[in-house]
C-alpha cells in the first residue's frame, strides 16, 4: 500500500525557482478551471487531514538533502514551540491546565514558593493580567484551529447541558475525524429551548465555522426530541446540504434501556449484584477480609494492588456491566470472603451474573467503539451488522434473546433508517464504500440504493458549488417566530447545479455498475477514503463528495467529554467565574496539544500514555 508520504510527494513538489507549491497531476499552477480549483482543495484537504496539523512543504521530490531538512525542520519545531509562547503565557497555561483560580498568583505562600520565577517578570504578574492572558492564549490557539479546518469536510457535534448557575449550555465541536476540536460554547437564553430557537443557535455558528473556512457537512446530535427537531429544520433551511445525524451511540444506550433491561432476562442477574455490593456497603470487616484474602493470594514484588467493588451508577447500564465484571473477576474472593453465606455459594447466582455479562458484553463493545473521535457513519454500519452477528450467536445459547432481539432490531432500524430517512448519511457512506460491494444486495436493497443515490447527488452538488465559493450558507433566521426561507439560486448558479448533478449521476452509475475507471479490484488493506483519493484524476467531482461523506462523524460522545472539562473548570468554588474565560480555558485545554503537537510537555505526556500500563 502507498505510504502516506510518497502520496503527499506524488501529487505536490515545491518549485525551487519560483517558491511556490506545483500540483504535478495537472502540470501546472493556478488553473481557472473550477474543477482544477475543487482538486487542490480537495488533495490539500487530505495532506491536512492526515497530519492533523498544516503540512508545508519543504525541498523538491529531487533534492537529496530533503531528508536532512527535514529532520532539522522538526528538531527546530520541538525546540522552538516554547519560545511561541511569553513567560507569562506559560505560566498562565499552567494555571489555565491545572484548573487553578487567577487569585492564587497574589497569594504569599505561592509567591514565596515561586520567588524566582515571578520575579523575572515586571511589573509583578496580578489575576488580572492572568485572566486577560487567557483571552489572548485563546485567540492564539483558535487562530491556529481555523488553520487547521481551513478547507475541511467538519462535521457539528452538539449537546446541551446545565452548569453550576442551572443555566442551559450548548457545547459546540467539530469532527474530521479522527480530529476532534472544541468550537465554542453558547448559553442559551430561554429557561425552555425550543426547536426552532435552538435551529437559529445552530445556524448562527455553521454560519461561523463556514466564514472559518470550513465546510459543515453534517451534525451530529442526541435523540431529544427538540433536539432532532432542530436539526431536521437546519438540514431542510440548506436545502439538505448537511446531513442530520442522530448519535449512534446514544441510540444503542436507549436500545439497551428500553428492551434488555426491564425484559426481565438480566433481572437476577442484576439482582445478584445489589445484594452482593450492599453487604460489603455495610461492613468494613468484610471489605478488610475481601483486601486481605486478596494479598496473601496474589503478594509478591510488581503485582497490581488488590482490586476493590465498583459501585455502580443505577442510570447507566454500562457503570453496571463494570460493576458485574468486577464482581465475577473476584468470586474466588468473594465466597472465600462469605464463606458462611448460602446464597453467596449458590452456582446458580453466579451463572445469572455471567449470562448477564455474557448478553451486554457486545453492547458494550460497539458502544465503546462509536464513542470514539474516530467514528465514522461507515464504522457505525459495520459495528451495528457486527452487533447483529454477536446476537445472533447468542441466541443459541439464550432462547429468551430470540424474542428480544427482534424487537430490539426493530427499534435500531427505527431510529437509523426512519431517523434518517431524509438524509441517510450511513446507507451513503456504506454505499461509497468499495470494500463491500459483494453485499450491497443483501444489506442495501436495489430500491434503497436508488434513494442513496438521489441523495448523494443531491448533497454533493451543493456541497461542490460551497467548495468553489459560488453558493454560501446563509444563517436562519427570524420574523415573528418563523424562519425567513432562502432566496432561489441565481440563473447561472442554477444551470451550473444541473451539469454537476448530470455529471454526478454518470459518474456514480459507473461506480455502481463497476464500470470504467472502477472496474479494478479492490484490496481489503485500502480503506474507502484512500480509495477515493486515488480517483481525483478520473472522478475528481465524485470523489470529493465521497471524501465529504465518508469523513461524516456518527457520535457526540466528545460533547460529553467537553462537559466533564467544563465542570472541572467552572466549579461552585469558581461560580465568578466570566462566560468568557469559562470558554476560553476550556477551548485551550482541550484543543492546545492538537495545535501544538511538538510542545515538549504534550510530546512527554503523549508517550507516556503509549507507554504506561494499564490499572483496574
């Protein structure tokens, strides 16, 4: 397979003489051609997309020294990344990623420990001038951010949630993945967001993200009704040039909820592990004997601390899951422990309690994989049809399942393809995705695909003429209550939208029927993105609408993330707190080691959470 660098190399070299970057496909720089112009976007938007950061080139394909620039080059980056940085900066960031009030700079005991470092600066630092430089460390990081989505298919993950003054706060990021940025974080005014008042929100900051240079393809949001509702009347004012996500893994969160859960098969199971948690919740002599059985079975020099009872969040049936597999890793321990105890000794409680494990066990699986930045809508279609494989093993062994799973698949196939029917973003990504065409009759019927087709075409003509400047997203917005609807596109712009959709549905019906240029076969080792890299010379359109797509986001699960850095930050303690700065620390902590990666500290911490071992 084509190694990410020689793939940079064979399409851009820098021009020795004139200095400026050349594009050796088209054989020359600067083409009035729109095609051309999506082409270099596009290529750019790849080199930028793997490297995360904005790729310069430096040297030729022919310079033999390139490899010594090169090196020198990144030594320099590590080195020089401080000093991008003032010392009241870098001291402000310690302040700023250890969560630390501004007044703490005044304090005696803290000056008199630090004499030697505040002393270089005058006049003497005040929690004003720290505050002030946490605005500025976040208009310095957020230049950079726009940098890096200059030119990038994002996707807009979104939640709401109440902070310490129980006001309604909307967390707004977004996703290339596996790039994941914090983009700011909006109170919401009303005590009730409507769907229409959050529709406006929404708009209001695609309409920033998209004059930042990027393009928002897609939103990805939880199943709250308000929520969608807002959503679909976002998607629909575009003229559904952006695709409605509904998060994946929240939807299989409400699958379990809903069906496994008060179904009664985990019930004893269940109720095996409140009895078993509650008796240890209530003696301390228990936990001790518990610890001690633990040591004089598993002492000795490098061997992990004895394991203690995780208790369990009753809401949250993964916290639950933990909790059983804690109790059955230490049953040896435990009956050894309660030894006196019948029902502790009972094989039949212990065979409930991995049933249960045994039927969440692939729940959770998938659950954790579309919780990360990398998911994608074509991850979550292979994960839910390996769900569906893992149930369907499992209803061998438990007959009960059988029942269960056909209503649970029911339910799935609600929220992902009544959910999504006005958008489909995972039947199109899964139908751009080459690797699997052998099965596009069985898991995409023919009239199925018909639609997706429609849609593709639909989306990527729109999104084509947003990459050439011609057509610009326009924010809702409102008179008297109701959303003022767009103004048709000009003549030219129209007949411009009829070429690309003609064009479009040629080239996506060769795809389809495996016709030139996608008559080769495909190796199982390239992934659908690079597939479609390799087609800008023939298909240069299609191709970058499938990039567009397949780049589609399919979980808010980072929003959450973000909400656990925003309490951190705004604490009762801190309630004072400005909205600004609020934003501002947490925009820096989340996004400053993607945007310096070679700051010695986020280079440090990097390779020691590759390299450290992991603890129960």
């Amino acid at each position: 397979m084509t190694k990410k660098s020689d793939f940079i190399w064979t399409f851009f070299r820098k021009d020795v003489s004139t200095g400026r970057v050349v594009c050796t496909l088209c054989e020359k720089e600067g083409k009035s051609d729109p095609t051309f112009a999506l082409h270099h976007q596009a290529m750019f938007f790849h080199v930028t997309h793997v490297h995360h950061v904005k790729f310069e080139l430096e040297g030729t394909e022919e310079d033999e020294n390139a490899p010594a620039k090169k090196r020198a080059r990144q030594t320099t980056l590590v080195a020089n990344t401080t000093s991008r940085l003032s010392r009241l900066e870098r001291i402000t960031l310690a302040f700023l990623m250890n969560r630390m009030a501004y007044v703490i700079i005044g304090d005696e005991y803290f000056q008199d420990a630090f004499n030697d470092t505040l002393a270089t600066l005058v006049p003497p630092v005040t929690r004003k001038d720290i505050s002030a430089t946490v605005r500025s460390l976040h208009t310095k990081v957020r230049e950079l951010v726009i940098q890096m989505v200059e030119g990038k298919a994002v996707t807009l993950a979104l939640d709401s949630w109440t902070n310490v003054r129980h006001d309604k706060v909307l967390n707004f990021l977004l996703l290339a993945p596996p790039l994941c940025l914090f983009w700011s974080s909006v109170d919401c005014e009303l005590e009730s967001a409507t769907a229409l008042y959050l529709a406006e929100i929404i708009s209001k900051t695609i309409f920033e993200v998209e004059n930042a240079g990027a393009f928002v393809v897609g939103i990805v949001t939880d199943n709250a009704k308000n929520m969608t509702n807002a959503v679909d009347m976002v998607c629909e004012h575009a003229s559904n040039s952006i695709f409605g996500i509904r998060c994946a893994s929240h939807s299989v969160n409400l699958v379990i909820k809903d069906l496994l859960v008060p179904s009664g098969m985990l019930t004893e199971g269940y109720a095996f592990l409140e009895r078993v948690l509650a008796k240890f919740a209530g003696s301390q002599d228990l936990r001790r004997m518990l610890k001690k059985n633990q040591e004089n079975v598993v002492s000795g020099v490098g061997i992990k601390t004895p394991l203690k009872l995780v208790k369990p969040a009753d809401t949250r049936w993964n916290s639950q899951l933990r909790a059983m597999i804690r109790v059955d890793k230490l049953q040896e321990f435990i009956r050894l422990t309660m030894a006196d105890e019948d029902w502790v000794q009972d094989v039949s409680k212990w065979k409930a309690l991995r049933d249960a494990i045994t039927v969440l066990k692939p729940f959770q699986i998938v659950v954790d994989w579309l919780q990360k930045d990398e998911s994608t809508c074509l991850t979550t279609w292979i994960a839910i049809e390996s769900l569906r494989q893992d149930l369907g093993k499992l209803e061998k062994q438990f007959p009960l399942l059988t029942s269960i799973t056909t209503e649970a698949w029911g339910r799935v196939f609600e929220r992902w393809t009544a959910n999504f029917d006005a958008s489909m973003p995972c039947s199109a990504a899964y139908l751009l995705d080459p690797s699997d065409r052998k099965h596009w009759d069985k898991m995409l019927p023919r009239d199925d695909r018909q639609k997706t087709t429609e849609r593709i075409c639909e989306f990527g003509v729109r999104y084509l003429l947003r990459r050439s400047g011609e057509l610009k997203y326009s924010r809702i917005l409102m008179q008297q209550g109701v959303s003022v609807p767009l103004a048709p596109p000009s003549e030219p712009v129209a007949a411009k939208m009829v070429a690309l959709s003609t064009v479009l549905h040629v080239q996506l019906g060769r795809y389809l029927t495996k016709f030139a240029p996608f008559d080769e076969s495909i190796s199982p080792e390239v992934s659908a993105r690079d597939y479609w890299f390799g087609k800008f010379v023939a298909v240069p359109e299609l191709s970058t609408v499938a990039i567009a797509i397949l780049s589609l986001a399919s979980s808010e699960a980072s929003v959450e993330r973000s909400f656990g850095r925003q309490t951190l930050v705004h604490t009762p303690l801190r309630n004072s707190l400005g909205d600004e700065n609020i934003e501002a620390e947490v925009f820096v902590q989340m996004n400053y080691g993607i945007v310096f990666p070679n700051d010695p500290i986020v280079v440090r911490r990097r390779e020691r959470l590759q390299t450290s071992e992991e603890f129960d």
